[in-house]
C-alpha cells in the first residue's frame, strides 16, 4: 500500500466532499486537481466516482423532497448521452485540451455573472446542450457540476432547492457513470479497497458540510458558488 497515495487521497475527499455537502456540487472539482500530485487522471476520476457514490446515496435519501424533478427529468436523456461519450473519451485519448477548455468556460461564465446585467437565459435547446455537455464532462473529468449549475439556475432559484436539485443530477450521473467506468476497466477493485480505507475521513467531510449549509444565506450562498467556480476554473486549466 502507498501511504503517499493514501494521504493525499484522504485529503482531496476531505475538502472535496466537505464543499460538495455543503453547496451540492463541486466535490470533483475540489478533490480532482489534489489527487492530480499523486495519480493519474483516470485514477483519479475513478476515486472520485466512488465517492460520489457514497455521498449521492446518502444526500439523495436526505434531500429528496426539496429535489425539483422536473428539471431531473428534463436533463436526464442528454446526460446519459453525454456521460457515454465522456467515459469513451477517457478510455482511449489524452483529454488535457477538453480539460483546460472546460475551465476557461467556467471562467467566462463567472465573469459574466458577476458582471453581466442579467442572468443567463436558456431554451430548450441550450439546456439540452448544456445536459450533454454536463454528462460529458461528467464522464471524462467528473466535473460537469459547473454546466448543470448554469442549466439548474434558469429554473431553481431558492438556495435549499437548487442545492438538492444538483444533489439529484449528480447523483444519477454516478449510477451511470460507476459502472460504464467499470466496463471501460477505468475502475477497478483496487480502487474500491483505496477508498474504503478513507472512508472515516469521507463522513467527517460529509457531516461537517451538512451542518455548515443551514448557516449560509442566500446572498454568501451565490457568492461561495461562483468563487467555486472561479478556483475550480483555474484548477482545470493550470
């Protein structure tokens, strides 16, 4: 056992997941580039995912009733396309130019939402875009949170609701993204018996978050999304 990988695996879910309970996304975004010092990014991707697993299954049961199904609904043919597509993408290229693509459109979206006069409107095609491209990346990078925001914003606007709402996707772009991974041969029990040595360290994150939430009000809550999004904008790309 590598106890280098060991570390840095416990600190990148530590500070992944304490944000992903505490604003309903982001885990990856966080946890990936830390898990970038010590694995490949496969590797990473596949821990990731595990955890997303564990997390979506408990967050689900405990949001469900403030999730809006609706929007679920409305993404969940694009995503299932785009995670497919993703999951091919890793298995077989070299995906650092979408990776470094991703961060600069996350990075141009908060500028325009910090400075731009309105909010950013979609119809039912740009939705349909922004799902396949959140499975997508979802699938290649575990970090297609960004663009759900963006396609959940123009529909959910109460900070409880929007969190659950993005709860909800992640969580069923895991259950499709865990076993395509596992039948790509991204994923393997190696990963599962890494994980499951963190996973004290995975509830601490989780409990922490989920305490912090109901301290937040609506305007730190936009404000902490899009300073998020700014530092995992600058991850991806650097």
């Amino acid at each position: 056992m590598d106890l280098h990988i060991l570390l840095i695996l416990a600190i990148a879910i530590f500070c992944g997941f304490f944000i992903q309970s505490l604003v309903g996304f982001a885990g990856s975004l966080v946890a990936i580039p830390i898990l970038l010092f010590a694995v490949k990014l496969p590797d990473a991707i596949a821990y990731v995912s595990i955890f997303y697993l564990f997390s979506s299954s408990y967050l689900l049961y405990k949001e469900w009733k403030h999730i809006d199904k609706s929007t679920i609904i409305r993404l969940i043919l694009a995503s299932v396309i785009g995670v497919v597509l993703g999951v091919i993408v890793l298995s077989f290229s070299k995906p650092s130019i979408l990776q470094t693509a991703l961060g600069v459109f996350i990075l141009m979206y908060v500028v325009y939402a910090w400075l731009g006069k309105k909010e950013l409107a979609l119809g039912k095609k740009s939705n349909w875009a922004f799902g396949v491209l959140g499975g997508f990346f979802s699938g290649v990078f575990s970090t297609g949170g960004p663009l759900y925001v963006i396609s959940v914003k123009n529909t959910v606007s109460e900070a409880k609701t929007f969190r659950a709402t993005m709860i909800g996707i992640l969580a069923l772009i895991t259950l499709i993204r865990v076993p395509a991974l596992s039948i790509s041969g991204v994923l393997d029990l190696q990963h599962l018996q890494m994980s499951l040595l963190v996973l004290p360290v995975f509830f601490l994150a989780q409990f922490l978050g989920i305490k912090c939430f109901p301290k937040i009000n609506e305007v730190q809550f936009k404000k902490i999304l899009l300073v998020i999004l700014s530092l995992s904008g600058l991850a991806l790309i650097f």
